[in-house]
C-alpha cells in the first residue's frame, strides 16, 4: 500500500513534552517540581504549533476562517508582570491550618500560582487568563504529599468553612476548576500533583493502585517499567492525571478495547469531610447504588480523590493503527456502526468527515505530505474511481494483541470497510497518529495569536442519532456564524464506538472581534443545544463543569438533577467542596 | 467426542414453565393475568424436582447431608386457609387514594395477594411463609396498568404516607421485599405485572424500550419476535422482571458477552414523588455522578422503575456451549484467569469445583447418566491418565456469533484448556445447561419439604483473591456446621469472567432442627464473612436488601455508607420508598 506517512500529521511541537514528565517518575516528588502547564495556554513553556514546513496550512485557515496567516502578526506571550491578581482573602487563619498539616513550604498564596490555578484550558479560560480577567482566584494553593495529608487538610478546611477545589492537570475545559465569583469564603485549590506514585500491581488480576495526581506519562512509565499499560490516553493525557479523568468520566483513545475510566477505575479513595471514602475495587458487585460511579464524574462535589485502582494489561504483543478512506462521510458512519454491530473487536474506530480530513491533509508537512502523495497517485486514482475528493474521509482504526489476533481482526474489519467503499491506504498515517496524537491543543493558542477563537464539543448518540446529531450540529454552528457576521469552521469525527452508538468530537473556529466570550458563547451554546436537541450527551468525556450545566436536565431530566442536587446538599452540607459545578 | 449429554443435567421439572409466561406476551395484560408464583416456594403450581429416575441422587443426598431421601416422608404443601394473615391496616384512606387513580379492580386487600406480596424466595423467605410468620404484610397491592398510573399513584400514596415497595416477579433472595416488622404506615406492594411490553427497538442502535414489569421470557419473546435478543439470562430469568433486574444489579449467564444489566440498561424511567425521573440513553456520557447508576441497584428507594432502554442483539447466527474437564479445581481457575486474560471473548465461562461437579453427575438421569458414561469409558480413561476422580471439574464455555467466529474462538479456548491439563467433552452436557438452568430453585423446595434447608451466596473478586475466598469460605461454612452440630455440604462454582476478577457462586445445604432460620443465619454470616474478610463483594448480582446490608461498609467504607445514606435522607424525605434496605 502507499505510504501516506505524512499525510495527516497532526501540529508539529517543538520539543517532545513527555520527557519532562516522565522524569518524575521515580523522585520523590517535592513542592517545587510539580509540574504546570503556561500560565496564559497550553502545554509547555517554549512549545508551540508553527506551519512554515506545512504549505497547504495558510491557504486552507484562508479558506476556513477567512485569516491571512501571512498578514497577521502574531500576539507577542502575555507578560504576568501586566496582571493584576486580586490579593488573596485569607487572614491567615485557613493558610495556618493548612500548614499545620502540610507544613509551610506546601501552602502558597503567590500570584502566579494562584493564577495557574484558576481555571483550566478551555477558550472561555484562556481569553480571560490572557486578557487578566480574574474575578476570583484561589487565595490559597496547597500541596499535599500523601494521603493522610490530604484526608486531614480537608477535615482542617472544612471546619475553617473553607472551599475546596481539587486540582489535578488542569487540563479540564469544562468550567470544573474556577472559584464562583460570588464567593466570600477563603477558596483553597489542593493541587495533587505530588500525590504521583505507583502503589502496586496485583499482576494475577491486572489490578493496579496508583495515586490520583499521577500525570499519564508519569503512572503510564511506571506501569510500562513492570510490563503493564494502563490503556488510557484522551488527547489531554501529557496534562491530566488519573484523578481528574475518574474526576471528569474521562474517555481514551482505545476506549474501544480498554474500555472508559468508568470501566478502567474498579477501587478510588475520596478524603471527605467526615472521613476517608474507600471504594473496594471488585470486579463487579451489586452493591446498591453504586457509590464508585457516584465518584466518577463528581468533580471534586463529593471529596478529593486520593488514589484509584485501575485495571492494568500487559503491554501487547503488537499494536498497530491503520489508516483508511471512504468516499463520503455516510460511508463512514455506515462501515464504524458495521463494525459495532460484528464480532470484530478493533480497538480504535475513527472517521473524519470531509471537513476534518481537509484539516488533516492540509497539516501535513511539504516533505512527505500531500504533494508527495499526489505525485504518487492515490487521489488520481480515487478521482478515477469516481470519487468526488471533498467528500473524502480519513479513518483511523487500531489492533492490539497477538499478532495473529491482530492480522485476523485487520482481514475482518477490512472486509466491512470494503463493503462500505473504503480502501485502505496503510500504517503510515497512523503512526503518526499515534505519536502526535497529544499535541492538537497547542494549535489552540496559535489561532489566539491571531484573534481567532478554537475549542471542541463531544457528545454521544445511539447510531441511529448520530447523523441528525451531526447535520443540527453543523447547521447551528453555521447558523451560530452567520447570526454574529462572522466566517466559521466546523468538522468533526466520530470515534469511541459501542455497541449502541458512538462519540461525535467536533472542532469550531472562527476569527472574533471585541468580545471573544460572548461570540464563543454563541456558537458554542448552538453546538450543545443541537446535541440535546436531536438525543446526544451534554459530553462524551469532558465532563460538565460550569459549561455543560444547563443541559444536565436534558440529560437526566429535572427529577435527575433534583436527586443529584439532594445528593450533594446531604453530602456537603456547608457548600465546601468545589461549589457551583454540575449543578447548582 | 463422547456424549455426555445427560451427565449434567440440572432437576427435571414435570411441566415446562415459560409457556406459561410467554402466553401474555401479546394480549393486553389484565390485573387477573399478572403470574405469580407459588406462595410458599419457587415456581409455578404443580411443577418440582423428583429423583425417581435419578439413581445417584439419593445416595449423594446421603452422603453430602446425611439424609436419607427413602426414609423420610415428604411434608404436604403447606395449605392456605390454615396460616394467620394479620389484617390490613388501611382505614380505607390509601386504598380510596390508590383506587382513584388505578380502578377499583387493581387494588386488593386480599390475604392471599398480600401473602404472595410478603417475601421474596430465599430460604429465609420460604420458612417464614410456610410457618406462617408473617409479622407484617403489605396492607394493600396495587397493580398499575401504565406508567402515568405508576406516576399517579406514586405521588399520591406518597401524599398519604404510605411505604411503597415496587413488586416484580417476586424471586428476591435478598430480603428487598418485605415490609418493616416495625411500620406502622400502611404499605403498598405495586406490582409492575401488567407493565410487560416491548415498546419499541431502534433497530440501528440495537436499543429496546421495554416496560419494567415484563418477565424474562415476556420481554425476550417479544424480542425474538423481531429478530432480536436481550442476552440477559439470570437463574431467575423466568420468574424475575427487567425491573428487579435493574432495581438490584442482576447479572445473566452470557454475562461475559453482553454485560451485566448495569452494562446492558442504558436508559431508565423511574416514577417518584416528585415526578418522573428519566434518564435518556446514551451509549456512553460525562454528566456528573451517574444518575443512572444510582437507580441500579436502588432496590425501590429511589422511586419505582416504569420503564428501561436495553442494549439488545441479533439472535446470533450460532451459539453452542461445551462441557471441559480439568483434573482439580486449582487447574479449572487457572484456565478461565488465563481466558480472561487473552484475546478471546467466549459468551459463557463457568467450572464447578470438585463438589458441584460431584453434584452435577449425581443428578443425570439413569438412562443416559453416570453409568451410561463409565461404560463408554471416559472416567476410566481419565483414571489411567493419572486424575484422581474425586477432584475432577466440570467446566461449561460458550461461544456465539458467525459461524467461523464461533469456530475460531472455540479453537483459541482449547488450546487454554489444554495448557491447563482440561479435556473437552463436547456439546451434549451443554445442551441440557442451557435447557434447564432455570429450574435449579425447584430443588430448594424440594430438600425444604424434607427438613432440609439449601441456599445460595454469591460474590466477586479479584483474580489473586479467588482461592482465598474460597478456601475461606469453605471453611467457615464447615466451622459453622459444626458450631451447629449438623452434617453441611458446601459446594462452588466460578462464572461470569471480567478483566480483574470473576464471580463464586456458592450453594449450601443441611438438615436443620427447631429453628431453621436462627441455623440459616449461622451458616449464611459465616460465608458472607468469608468474603468480606478476603476481599470479595458481598454480591455480584443478588442485590443488598437486608439480607447482606451489614457487609456495606466492607465494600464502600462507612464514608460511603454515609453517602448513600445522605443520598436517600434527601431524596426521600418522608422515608416512603422501601425504606431500611440497602442502608438502614
């Protein structure tokens, strides 16, 4: 088959971010050598997304968004030194009940700090950081380095009525992490970041203890070192940490095979206010409702997640992720739910639409990239099929396992693809995939350089919604566009499928004027409603936060929130534990 | 292959009970037509095991109990007009209440309604109806014919401070059903019969709309019918609704291919006092603590379930189960960890240890039984490889799907098998599993009549745990025994395989003397304190109820227990919905 190896690279980085992370692998972790993302963006200081080597980049965000790539001179970095933080409300009262338990050196009200740990990385986050819109910050950032630690700082906070919002990452785009403006009381983020180890591996029942603040790379190298994967890598994985995917329900690219981390997190210990929750990690049980999916997705409303026991796998034998086109999205669509609804059990299933598939070959590099490949044929040779080339769609799907599971299941997934008019166009591209797979989201802040705005929604739908979920979607973002006079992008792939639907991820972008807020919060607003509106989720693994809230009742209706609210009131009588998120 | 087809055959019943249930599969369901079981045991009137043809069985029975099935008289079935029903103690207010929402002719005070309405089918249950102990009943059953009547009635008994305790098919072995001795409200049994339709499939998700009140065989008659099926098949499954599956976490044998009913209810509609409760179905989604993990499992505290939304599957092309044996039951665990361990997905995975297995064989019919098979020569056969016979376990592994899926799958399998010393013995002893497992609970009746007493306890574990659990609890079931006096038997099963851990199902029986319940309790405390003790849930799939309420704070820590304990003062203030199981 021809090498495409380059054709759908995603943003080139500068330098490889893992290796900073990984290197905490094994030290005992201190105060200082927590890892933060940029204060002003994503990832690492000094990476970022550049298109110089990438020729089909400028002509195509031209096209997209109506931006001038070689017009535009780029935003210099935010300078801290131009913020201004508000000062801290704490009278040193809860800053000394923190460090009685913690010691000193691990509670902090310095300013950056304080401002790295206000919000995540949505678009709504970024412009305010950028534009110093901090109505309220934490007053304190404490860091715990154990358990007990964190089990009594958060007895120590709740009898000063302090508020506590645990923070992992803070890679979340849900609004999970920001105080409420409103509030009076001292707010305390508890950032777990030292909390980063390995406990054990029960290798007979794949079963491993690891603590919540673990990085993915960070648990992911200690669990590789003894043979094992945890098998779970969403987009954010270089930035998040296991506490905040159980905190989030997170979803990982080979959710397919490893399954969610609703499915991955068997055990979790949560520090309460009344004392430490431990949630026994059986394989199964039908112990009353169950308190383990109460944890998952509770946003820090029910306690501060401590350590998790995830269900392991030995590395495979081989892993290998291929690459595929169909001749529209329709036959995209149709050959993923074929391949649901069979024995086959590959463990990546990913369709772009046309759109996103534009996006991807217009990434690739000059070297290798589409103009190579258009030398070599392919798309001649698809033209001459009859294929119309702006409907083509990119799919990705991947095999684990021995390598004659893996040629058995490729030949019978390859078969369904056939049927659905897909050709199989090799590795190349999925290796690439693969090894670029975490670093899409520094695109984000190049498009903010350049005044223009970009962020995701994710919903899932049974099959038999996703096409009207995905033809509202595009409408309402359009019509979302057009209503604010501006030139939008959308595109979207499916990925994660079960057996009664799949996850739709859709990418918007468009360049804004005075109030990027309010813009974003049209089109964004649009895109959640027409997932309501035609029987998708609020999200498929973002969780709800403050973004996702107002579709709670579409998702669990008025009587669900009510219980959810009963809960949380019964639970957290003082409104002390990250207040505001979910619901209210 | 030899056949052993009737080796394994499970207690024969006189009459086939399903076509019973799957005659209401069409018609409209009348309150006269709701089936019930027996009042004083499992199943249907005129049908229980006999052992006439069974010639090991009697002496097994000797062996394994001490007593002597020639020698004791069979108790008469117990006759109605001689027990005490106490009466009703509603003033006419709550049935006026309930009437004025279902008729007149769906409520009924009738003792014989309110009997049936008492307890569920544990032995605890079966000994307390059949003496007549009967310190409280429900006051009124009510059967709604719509889920708007549910609703209706929900909120105006709760309006009158009535207890609500939905009613299913009434096969709960936990202790879920019976009223509190100490009530002093009026309680209202709501019996869901009437609620038995497929509403709808949406062919393309594989997703049914099914009323909650539909019994196993109603709900999959109506599946197969259109080509589908739920693959949700539970011991209970043809006297237990898709409701009290949901209400308590159930699991069905194919459980390794379609999930447990936590994995196979995506969406749920749940009538409460403050209205209805609906949680739409997603495949898969982010939004905060799982509401719809919360009604599974809630066992009627949180409301009544109407109506629940089903994964369902083609009727697979084709679907066999084979009969192994491994020479120990050391080998037998081996093999299904090393099963779930690899890439192959079989429907079913089940061994019995040395004592079921010994069990099993007892029970094959003269005809094709025991003595049929050593002639053909396969016990000798395997004596001269060196198994001592005494040890020997019998396995049940199932495959479905395409043909040469099936065949591919079952190829994979064996080699397992074979690596771990078992030996294939064909489809025959298969065949019959899949015919009778659901007729097991007759047995229980049957040793009850005779003074005997035979229940089951079920966990899960982790895979490192299983042979701790087991040991354990083989032991202190003996120490108990002998704390009593009595000669006991014991015997296990593994099923249900996941990534971490897989079920033991164990079963336990003795001739009891005057007070068979205070005996029961001894033995049942024991097994379950085994579990708890080596890290095992205290059920995988038979729920909480009373009967194991004292093992909660095992699995989720007092903390958690508190959780729930919050969840249930908040959304059901009044306390009208079942209260004092799960968490008093």
């Amino acid at each position: 088959m021809t090498d495409l190896s380059d054709l759908v690279e995603t943003p080139e980085t500068e330098r490889e971010p893992r290796a900073d992370a990984v290197s905490h692998a094994r030290a005992a972790t201190a105060v200082a050598d927590v890892p933060h993302m940029k204060w002003w963006g994503w990832g690492v200081p000094g990476v970022g997304f550049h298109f110089e080597d990438k020729p089909a980049f400028a002509p195509f965000v031209a096209k997209a968004v109506g931006l001038d790539l070689h017009a535009v001179a780029p935003l210099d970095p935010p300078r801290f030194d131009g913020v201004d933080v508000p000062p801290g409300r704490d009278d040193g009262r809860v800053r000394s009940a923190a460090a009685a338990v913690v010691g000193d050196a691990a509670v902090t009200d310095d300013a950056m700090d304080r401002v790295v740990h206000t919000y995540g990385k949505s678009l709504r986050d970024l412009v305010r950081v950028r534009a110093g819109v901090l109505p309220r910050t934490p007053d304190l950032v404490v860091y715990p380095g154990t358990e007990d630690e964190v089990q009594a700082l958060v007895t120590a906070l709740v009898a000063e009525d302090a508020v506590i919002i645990p923070f992992g990452g803070g890679s979340n785009i849900a609004g999970s992490l920001e105080p409420d403006p409103a509030e009076s009381r001292v707010v305390v983020s508890v950032d777990l970041g030292r909390l980063d180890r390995l406990i054990d591996i029960d290798e007979a029942s794949g079963l491993a203890r690891i603590q919540a603040g673990a990085l993915g790379p960070v648990l992911e190298a200690q669990l590789n070192e003894r043979g094992w994967t945890i098998g779970h890598f969403p987009d954010s994985f270089t930035h998040s940490t296991l506490g905040g995917w159980v905190a989030t329900r997170s979803s990982g690219m080979q959710s397919d095979k490893y399954g969610d981390i609703a499915d991955i997190a068997r055990g979790m210990r949560v520090a309460r206010p009344g004392g430490l929750l431990d949630v026994r990690p059986y394989p199964s049980a039908s112990t009353g409702p169950s308190v383990r999916e109460l944890i998952l997705g509770s946003e820090g409303r029910l306690g501060v997640i401590t350590e998790v026991t995830v269900q392991v796998h030995r590395v495979p034998a081989k892993r290998v992720i291929h690459a595929y086109f169909f001749p529209n999205w329709s036959a995209g669509l149709a050959a993923m739910q074929a391949l649901a609804a069979s024995d086959v059990h590959p463990t990546v299933t990913r369709v772009s639409d046309a759109r996103e598939t534009g996006f991807s070959l217009a990434t690739a590099k000059e070297s290798k990239g589409l103009s190579a490949l258009a030398q070599r044929g392919l798309m001649a040779f698809l033209k001459r099929r009859g294929w119309d080339l702006d409907e083509l769609c990119l799919s990705f799907i991947g095999y684990e396992g021995e390598p004659d599971h893996v040629g058995r299941q490729r030949k019978a997934v390859e078969r369904i693809v056939k049927q659905h008019g897909g050709i199989g166009v090799g590795t190349g591209p999925g290796v690439l995939y693969d090894q670029k797979k975490f670093d899409t989201p520094y695109l984000r802040d190049f498009l903010l350089d350049r005044g223009t705005a970009g962020d995701v929604s994710e919903t899932a739908a049974p099959w038999s919604r996703l096409r009207p979920v995905y033809d509202r979607t595009i409408a309402a973002a359009e019509a979302a566009y057009a209503s604010l006079g501006r030139q939008g992008w959308i595109m979207c792939h499916l990925s994660h499928s079960y057996h009664a639907g799949a996850c739709l991820y859709f990418t918007f972008a468009f360049v804004f004027g005075d109030d990027p807020v309010a813009e974003y919060d049209v089109v964004k607003t649009a895109v959640q409603q027409a997932f309501a509106d035609e029987g998708g989720s609020l999200s498929h693994h973002h969780g709800v936060g403050l973004e996702h809230a107002a579709w709670m009742p579409d998702a669990v209706s008025a009587e669900g929130v009510g219980v959810l609210r009963g809960l949380f009131a019964a639970t957290d009588p003082g409104g002390n534990l990250n207040p505001t998120k979910i619901v209210r």
